[in-house]
C-alpha cells in the first residue's frame, strides 16, 4: 500500500486568479515564507515563458459568456 506523496511546497497546488487565503495572507505578510516565494516564482516563470498577449477584460467575458451558452446548450440536449 502506497500513499501519493505529498508536495514539497504546501502551496504547489494553487492556481491564479483564484487563490487560498492561506497563500494571500502569506503573500501579503511582512517577510513571505519561501514556499509563498517559490510559487510566486514558478507563476511568474510560466506567466514570462507564454508567447500570447494578455487579454482584455472584454475578451474574458466573451469567452465566459461563450462557454456558458456552450454549456446550456449541451445540458439542454
């Protein structure tokens, strides 16, 4: 019997925009702890390394809205 083990950076599993507030308040503190400065890091790193432009505001709610639409429309059949 083997146990998945668990990751070395308590925060590894954290994805943007939405965030624990664990990891905002430690972000937020006066000296962040090095597992808040290695995701921020790694974030960043991945942020830098995607060629595509950011997108407009505009942008993400027509995405949202598509998706949404998408999704009843599937639910409905």
């Amino acid at each position: 019997m083997s146990a998945s083990p668990k990751p070395l950076n308590r925060y590894a599993y954290e994805t943007p925009p939405f965030v624990s507030a664990e990891l905002n308040a430690d972000l937020d503190s006066e000296t962040p702890s090095a597992d808040a400065l290695e995701w921020l890091r790694a974030i960043h790193d991945a942020r830098m390394a995607d060629p595509r432009p950011r997108l407009t505001s505009e942008q993400v709610g027509e995405n949202l809205r598509a998706r949404h639409e998408a999704r009843l429309k599937r639910d409905e059949a």
